[in-house]
C-alpha cells in the first residue's frame, strides 16, 4: 500500500462524506484567502481556468510520482482515459516516462 493510500485510508470514526467534507472547507478557505488577497476581486478574469491549472497539474504530478510513473493507473485514479493523461502531462509540462 502507498504512503498516499495510507493517508487516504478512511478510520472507522471517518466518512469518506466527512473526508470530502474536509476537503470542500479546505479549498473554500484557500479560495476565500485568494480573494480577499486580489486588490480587485470583481475584475478578475478566467478564475475558473486558473484555479483548475493551479490545482490540476500539482494533483496530476503527485498521483504520477505515488504510482511511480504508471500511467494507466495514475489516469484509473483521476477517472480519466490514458490518452487524456498523456494530453494533460504535455500542456502541463509534467515530466514522464
């Protein structure tokens, strides 16, 4: 078992809802920080976009290296085709074997 399944492991007093609870308040909170650190928020433009490179590639790039390279399984994990891993490890410059 991988050091991130371990950590991932649900304890019997944890709902994987609560865990995905967690999570939603974690990104709310850093979200919320982002914000309030924008001198204008209300001009911002493409938030969506940056915020889904901005996490995207660090997720893609973590779950690559915890299945030591292994693509299929890497995209298995993030729910997506191969062919759409391999895309994604292009745009974002993610190294691979």
């Amino acid at each position: 078992m991988s050091s991130l399944q371990e950590k991932m492991m649900v304890s019997s007093d944890q709902s994987p809802r609560k865990i995905m609870g967690s999570l939603k308040k974690s990104v709310q909170e850093h979200l919320r920080g982002y914000m309030e650190r924008q001198k204008n928020a209300s001009a911002l433009s493409n938030v969506y976009k940056t915020v889904m490179k901005e996490v995207e590639k660090p997720l893609i790039a973590m779950l690559l290296k915890e299945n030591k390279g292994n693509q299929s399984k890497t995209a298995q994990m993030l729910g997506m085709n191969r062919n759409t891993l391999k895309k994604k490890l292009v745009i974002f410059k993610i190294p691979y074997s």
